[in-house]
C-alpha cells in the first residue's frame, strides 16, 4: 500500500520518575527520518520535540536532561 510507513520504536524507550510523578519517554523513528522524542504524562498529554534527534541515546539524554534543569512538573499537564 502506498504511503505506508514503518515505526521503529527505541529500546531506549523508558519511564522516568522524580519526586514521585512519572513521565513515559517514547523515542522513536520511521524510515525517513531521524529519533522522535515524545513524553506522555499521566493524563495522557503529550509533548513532542520539534527537532529529531540523530540517535536514540541523544533523544534520552535531552529527557533526562529537561527534567534535571526543568523539573518534570515542565512535562506534565493538566487532567482534562
């Protein structure tokens, strides 16, 4: 079928927890293009960088790294 494209999720793909709240990391990519990094909170909000990142490893980092500098309450949202 034309138009069909392959998602290939990362092994990478984890949750993270600080101070008692989680956020599902997904990284991901298709076959035309390079890792998506999405964080899903428990309401089922979803932020998604704009920019891919050129391997799994780089997405998880910048995770990490967001809820070092940011806290993860940055991730979360709020229960519609």
């Amino acid at each position: 079928m034309e138009g069909d494209f392959k998602v290939e999720m990362s092994p990478l793909s984890q949750e993270l927890t600080d101070g008692g709240k989680s956020v599902k990391v997904d990284i991901y990519r298709s076959d035309t293009s390079g890792w998506t990094l999405e964080v899903v909170d428990e309401f089922g909000n979803s932020t998604v960088w704009a920019d891919a990142f050129d391997t799994d490893a780089a997405a998880l980092d910048e995770a990490k790294a967001t809820v070092r500098d940011e806290g993860i309450d940055s991730l979360i949202g709020f229960d519609s």
